[in-house]
C-alpha cells in the first residue's frame, strides 16, 4: 500500500498522542482541501508488516491513551489494508481512530474497519445535498448512511466540520449543522475547524487550480465564538 505520509506526533486526531497515517485517494473535491496533493498518488510503499513496525516505535509516546489515527485522503478506501495492519497492532495492544469523510460504501471491510476502531472522527462537510455536492461535488447521503451505522453500533464518534468564510460561517447556517446533530445522541464531540490558507502553496506546485485562493483564513476570535454557539445549542 502507496502511504502519503506521516505526523509522529499528532494532538488534534484523538485521544491523546496520535501517530497519523495519511492515505493517498479521496472521492470528494472539497473547495476548501489543504491536502490536494492527497488526490493523486505519492509517498511509499508499505506491507502491513512494515506499517506495524514503524508504528511500533512510537509506542512509548502515546501509551495507553493515545494511539494510531488513519486519515487522508479518505483511509476507508483502502479498509482491507487498515484490517491487516489490526491484526498487527492488536498485538500490541494498540488502538486507532478513523479520520473520516464517510464517502465510501459500507462493504464488509468498511464495517470491519470501524467496528475494530476506538473512535470514529467524521467530517460533516456541508449541510444538505446540494451544498454538499456545490462544494464536493458528492452527495451528503453515504456520510450520513455512515452516522446511521455508527450510532446502531453505538460507536464513539465525534463529528467534525471546517468553517468557511463566506461559505458555513454564520449561525444560521451552523443551526442546520446543529439539526443534524442532534439527531445522533450517541456523538461525543461536535468540534468546528477554522478553514485557514497554510495548503495553498499545494495548489500552485500541482498547477491545479484553487477555488478559494481570495478567502482569507477564519479568525480564531470569529471561530471561538461559533464554537461557543454550537456548544451552547447542542446542551439545551
């Protein structure tokens, strides 16, 4: 398996410290991706094997609190191989969060993935179909076909969104976000992610184009507050 790449040392992926390992390949095309060069294929070849004992080293680090987390790209494309590289970490006892658009099937491998899975982080891109497909050019109905299965197995999930200027980033819009929430007790987290320019140096050493080259990052005070709005919603 063809990996993009890695953080040793990730704090924002789940619980703890996190080892992320990024896949290559996504279904969507999301207008505000800081990782398109995950669209295409680079990076290394790894077996399961190998992939474990690199893993391995870091375990130290994250002890029993944190763990691996497989992103992208979309990691669910390639379940089968995220099932063989468990079959090492349970080995070591070693636990993995899925990064996660919900753009895929729900295949055998797909469900075996999130079953053996310690959490679930998905990303709830926009709000209804046809903000969705406008900005992904996907459909929301695979994503939200994932949250159904999620909840019936009573997963622990946490939902994630990035705030675009311009796009999400008002409280009216956010309320639509907060009805579909609502509908999944079972979700632990609902955490806002401020959209920010740091990728798009990506986009021009593609030569590919950026549909949102002119949209200034969100500002932390801006993404506070909306953070606040939808903690605020979610309790009552």
């Amino acid at each position: 398996m063809r990996i993009h790449s890695f953080e040793s040392l990730a704090t924002l992926d789940g619980d703890g410290v996190r080892y992320a390992i990024y896949f290559n390949g996504c279904p969507l095309r999301c207008v505000y991706c800081h990782n398109p060069d995950t669209w295409g294929v680079s990076g290394e070849d790894y077996s399961a094997e190998d992939l474990f004992n690199k893993v391995k080293r870091y375990k130290p680090y994250f002890g029993q609190n944190g763990g691996v987390t497989f992103s992208g790209g979309e990691p669910l494309l390639s379940a089968s191989f995220i099932n063989e590289v468990n079959s090492y970490l349970k080995t070591e006892n070693i636990k993995y969060a899925l990064d996660t658009s919900g753009q895929v099937d729900m295949t055998d491998d797909v469900k075996e993935a999130i079953n053996n899975s310690d959490l679930v982080i998905l990303d709830l891109k926009f709000w209804d179909n046809d903000s969705y497909y406008k900005y992904t050019r996907k459909t929301m109905m695979k994503t939200i076909t994932m949250l159904y299965y999620l909840a019936a197995i009573q997963k622990r999930t946490w939902i994630r969104t990035v705030i675009v200027p311009g796009i999400n980033d008002s409280k009216e819009v956010l309320d639509k976000y907060i009805d579909i929430v609502k509908q999944f007790p079972h979700v632990e987290k609902y955490e806002l992610l401020g959209f920010h320019t740091m990728g798009f140096f990506k986009y021009e050493n593609l030569g590919i184009d950026n549909p949102l080259k002119d949209t200034p990052a969100l500002s932390q005070d801006v993404l506070k507050d909306l953070q606040n709005y939808v903690d605020n919603k979610l309790k009552n």
